[in-house]
C-alpha cells in the first residue's frame, strides 16, 4: 500500500502527529524529490512568498486562510507558496509545521518550494527547541534526525520571473553572480562560515553601503552598494528575504530594491509583532498581505508555553 499523502496532510491539518515510521518514509521520499532541484530554482509568478514561521503551527494555517488557498482542497492551489525558511524552533508546534511543509511540497513538488533557512541545521536545533519538541512527542531523537538529514537537501535560493531573487537571508561577499551558488555543495550540514553561510545567515544594514561583520556571528551584514551592484550584475530587480523580525510584518529597503518578509504574529508568543506573506503578480507587482496572530494561539499557545518553560528553559535570541 503507497504512501496516502492526503490523509497524512488531512491528520496534520487536525494538528494530530503523524506516526516515526511514516515521517521516516515521508522524509526519504523528500531528499529524493529534493535531490533533484538545483540550488537555484526559477519559477514564475503568481508567487505566494512565506517568511519565517518557527513552529507557530496556527498561525501557519492562518497563512493558508489569507492566502485565499484552501490547504483542505490543495488539488486547487493556484500560487507557488516560496516558504523562505525557518520553519522550526521556537514555536510550539515545530514538528507538526515542518511535518505539513513536507507533506505539501511532497504532495505538489512544482507548486511549494522549500528554501533553507539557518534554523535549519543540527546545530542551530539542538539549542532552540525543535531537538528537544521531537525527544518530548517521540521518546527518541529519530524524528529529528529524519528532519535534519532532509534538511542538507533543501535548495538555497529561487529565482521569480528572472527579476526577483529569493533567498533565506542574504548575500555574500564570496558571491557575485548566481551561477556561483549553483556550484555551491549543498547537501551538507550548513558551515560556520562561508558562502553557504552567508545566504541563511546574513542581513541588510540601511546605515552602510558595504559588507561589515555581522553581530550575529555568522554571515554578513550587507548595505545599499552591495544590492545594487548585485542586481545589476544578474540583471535583476529585487532581492527578497526573510530571517529578521519586522514589527510591521515587513520592511523595504534600499530604494526597493530589497524587502524582508515576515510570518510569525506575535512571535515568541510574546513580541506584539504583525506578521505579512508577500504575494508577487504576473506582472512582477508586490503586495504585503498583513496579518495577525491566528486566534488558536490563545486557547494552544501562552498557556502551553509556560508550562514548557517550568520544566526546560529554552534561550531566545530576536
């Protein structure tokens, strides 16, 4: 009997677990699927874009409702949904968002795009809670190691239309053109440093014009020079990016030449924040759809949070 991907998708979308065996057999499929893309995707709009979403499983759903697609009847799904990465870690539902993200881009490989954030790392998961939420609903470090092992395979960037390139985080000083990040070895856990590093890791500066040392400790903080000359040398007119916190739910920059996408509401559970998907038209047009925290999180969330914090202290970092 095959794998029933829309039952699996029907139980997530209940917030139900899927069973070790099925995540395990759901996660090989994938790095097969994944095996095949390069680390540079070109797709065309309409494009739905999703920023960060650490584990906040409502408000992930929340995505899908004000995106105007219906996750219940996927087979009508009309936009490539670009999640941008970070889906785990954080949040209290990572392993039931990243389970769903996996479903969805297993059950429809052309219209979801999975791209590699930071937080999708061994080393990064074993500090912000995803390592610890798959110990605590599995018993074992199996499901995590399904994840993480899927995770070396996750492409690093997408192309919209030849004018919008998409990446986690940013650039990087040892890139100049996109050719360059296809050649980059991929499938592997992220580096310390590097250029692989660079694009999940690094972040916009609007108070420089070049490449700094980032405060983060890995990548780079980037300025207005550094986008421009990137966007003329690929011939491009954007770049669009998730990885930082905006109160606003986004933030453009740079004479729009750059924008950061944000989708976790209320993040932490704790920040007030507003969250935004970025919906890109056919004819390259951008729209920030803003929203807030899906109501669900106030009967599954704080409550749950803090009886999680009495018994392990997760550290958070913005």
């Amino acid at each position: 009997m095959g794998l029933d991907l829309d039952a699996c998708i029907s139980q997530l979308l209940q917030k139900q677990l899927l069973d070790e065996s099925l995540l395990k057999e759901i996660c090989e499929k994938t790095k097969e699927l994944l095996m095949r893309e390069s680390n540079v995707i070109h797709i065309s709009a309409p494009v739905t874009v999703v920023g960060d979403i650490h584990g906040q499983f409502y408000d992930l759903i929340e995505i899908f409702r004000i995106g105007g697609d219906s996750v219940e009847c996927s087979q009508n799904i009309r936009l490539v949904r670009f999640p941008a990465g970070d889906y785990v870690d954080r949040g209290l539902f990572s392993v039931e968002t990243i389970s769903l993200l996996t479903c969805l881009k297993l059950r429809y490989p052309d219209r979801v795009q999975l791209v590699r954030g930071n937080h999708e790392s061994r080393a990064v998961t074993q500090t912000y809670g995803f390592y610890t939420e798959c110990v605590r609903k599995y018993g074992s470090t199996h499901v995590w190691n399904y994840f993480t092992d899927m995770f070396d395979f996750l492409t690093l960037s997408v192309v919209i239309d030849n004018k919008i390139f998409c990446v986690h985080g940013g650039l990087s000083p040892s890139i100049h053109s996109i050719d360059q990040i296809k050649i980059l070895d991929r499938f592997r856990e992220i580096p310390h440093e590097g250029p692989m590093a660079d694009l999940v890791w690094s972040d916009p500066d609007p108070d420089k014009d070049e490449f700094a040392i980032s405060p983060r400790g890995a990548g780079y903080t980037f300025g207005g020079q550094v986008v421009k000359k990137f966007l003329e040398i690929n011939q491009m007119e954007h770049i669009l990016r998730a990885h930082q916190l905006c109160m606003e739910g986004f933030q453009v920059l740079y004479d729009d030449r750059l924008s950061t996408v944000w989708s976790a509401p209320n993040y932490c559970y704790r920040c007030g924040n507003m969250a935004s998907i970025l919906e890109v038209g056919v004819e390259g047009q951008r729209f920030f759809n803003v929203f807030d925290a899906a109501p669900e999180n106030d009967r599954d969330g704080p409550s749950q949070q803090m009886s999680i914090d009495r018994k392990e202290k997760i550290q958070y970092f913005l």
